[in-house]
C-alpha cells in the first residue's frame, strides 16, 4: 500500500507504526512475528497507516523521532531532528574530548532541543541556555528536556537568540538556512509538515548566519567554539564569517554519508 503510494521506506515506516500500536520494539516485533492482534489495534493500525498514506511524516503519527540514539517528541511544530545535524554533535565531542569539562552551552534556535540534549547527555557536568524564538516550539523542546530530565541543567528563553548575552566555551546552531526561492523544491513532506520558520534561511540562505555570527563576537569565550550546521552548498560560510573576524577550523562530514551532503557542520572560533 505505502510503497504504490510513493513511500521511500514503506517497509520501516509500516514496521515502525506497527511496533507503535502493539507497544512493542523491532526485536520483540521479530521475535513474536505470529502474536495474534485484537481488532482493536488491527483497526488503529489502519488508521494511523492511512495517515502516512496521505502524507503525513511517520514521525508526527509517532510523536517522536530518534536523534543521537534517544527519544525526541516532535510534532509540526518543530524541524524533524535529522541524522545530518548529529555531525553538530560528533564535531563537538571531537573538539572537547573530555567527559567530564563544565562546558558552557548556548543552543541558537533549539527547536525540539536535540542538540544540546544529546550534548548535556555526552558532558555530564555541561549546562546549557536555549534559545527558540517559536512559542510552540518552545512548549515542545521544554517536553524534551524534562523527559531527558535535563531542566535542572537548561535554562529556555522563548525569545530570539539575538538576546543572548554572557560568555559560553560553545555555541550550535541549526538555524535555517534553505533559499527562499528553494523552498517550493523541498520534498512535499517536509513542506507541508515542518514549521517554514525553520527551514527559511533568507534570500541566499544566509540571512540566520549573519545573525549568529552577531551573537558569537558577543558570546564566545576566547577559546570557545561554534558548530553550525550548513547546507550542502554554503562552503562560502568560511569567507562570510571571517568577514566578521571569525576564525575558521573546518568542515564535518554528515553521518548520514548522503552525497547532497558533504559538509555539514562548520566550526568556528
Ligand atoms: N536539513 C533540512 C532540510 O534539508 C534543513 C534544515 C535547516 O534549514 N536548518 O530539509
């Protein structure tokens, strides 16, 4: 069904709503391949499949998508925590090899708060301020960092991040950054389920970066570092932030090994 329907996983997603209505994991799932289904569930199974059929990102029918190996809640209210943006956290845990530092963290446009959750749960004695200027969103990353039992660590301004002030060892950022005269070519999932404020990155895709560049002269300790996540053709991020004095240190490559996207996370100082 999914699959005549143009699903690029049906098999994974048809597994995954499955695994949602029976409560079950994909071992159990293995392991019990003959349990018997009441109606019920058999029932809502179908229904939740007939939303996926009409468009709707598995996720959103799951309430949560899986980033850095944990649980996120998500809805269409938040970008989709990606496998490219794990490269932000990877570069970091390259940069600040010790566990155990008191890392100081500024999260620009936290969204669901994946970033610096997977990052608070790398550096136990990190602590962390986001910023998310989407209200809604803001409700959503608050669920997340109770639910990963980070509050006590963050600190969450529902406000633009332009009002960040105080020094941090570390600054990410996923901000938006797809060209304005891109966005009708994005996948028509992504479209139609994910909040345009964050994907929308201005007329050259770099509107965010000069905001955030703004921010880091402002709020980067000497030695600090910032990790942003790029789009697969924004290497000119390097002569745009020495422009404004900021130092340049590299590229990551995207986890995800997609060709489209070679250089995903930019680190400056
Ligand atoms: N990676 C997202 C996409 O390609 C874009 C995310 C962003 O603008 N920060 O759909």
């Amino acid at each position: 069904m999914l699959k005549n329907a143009g699903v690029a996983t049906p098999r994974l997603d048809a597994e995954l709503i499955a695994q949602h209505v029976l409560g079950i994991n994909a071992v159990a799932m293995l392991v019990d391949a003959d349990m018997p289904v009441e109606r019920e569930r058999a029932d809502r199974f179908f229904a939740l499949l007939n939303r996926r059929l009409a468009g709707e990102p598995v996720s959103h029918i799951l309430g949560r998508r899986e980033f850095w190996g944990m649980d996120f809640i998500v809805n269409s209210d938040v970008l989709d925590p990606r496998p490219d943006t794990e490269s932000v956290v990877s570069s970091a845990i390259k940069i600040y090899k010790n566990r155990n530092c008191r890392l100081t963290i500024a999260d620009l446009g936290t969204g669901t708060g994946c970033i610096l959750i997977a990052l608070l749960s790398h550096y136990k004695h990190a602590t962390g301020i986001a910023f998310e200027r989407s209200v809604k969103a803001c409700r959503i990353a608050r669920q997340n960092f109770v639910q990963h039992s980070m509050l006590a660590r963050v600190r969450l301004h529902c406000a633009s991040w332009e009002l960040c002030e105080g020094k941090f060892d570390l600054i990410v950022s996923n901000p938006p950054y797809i060209r304005r005269c891109k966005i009708p070519d994005l996948q028509r999932e992504v479209r139609q389920h994910e909040p345009l404020q964050a994907l929308d990155g201005g007329a050259r895709g770099m509107e965010k970066y000069t905001q955030i560049f703004r921010v880091l002269r402002r709020c980067l300790n000497p030695s600090g570092k910032a990790i942003l996540e790029i789009g697969e053709d924004q290497g000119a991020i390097r002569n745009e932030a020495l422009r404004w004095n900021i130092g340049f240190c590299g590229y990551e490559l995207d986890l995800a090994g997609r060709r489209r996207a070679y250089q995903r996370a930019a680190q400056l100082s």
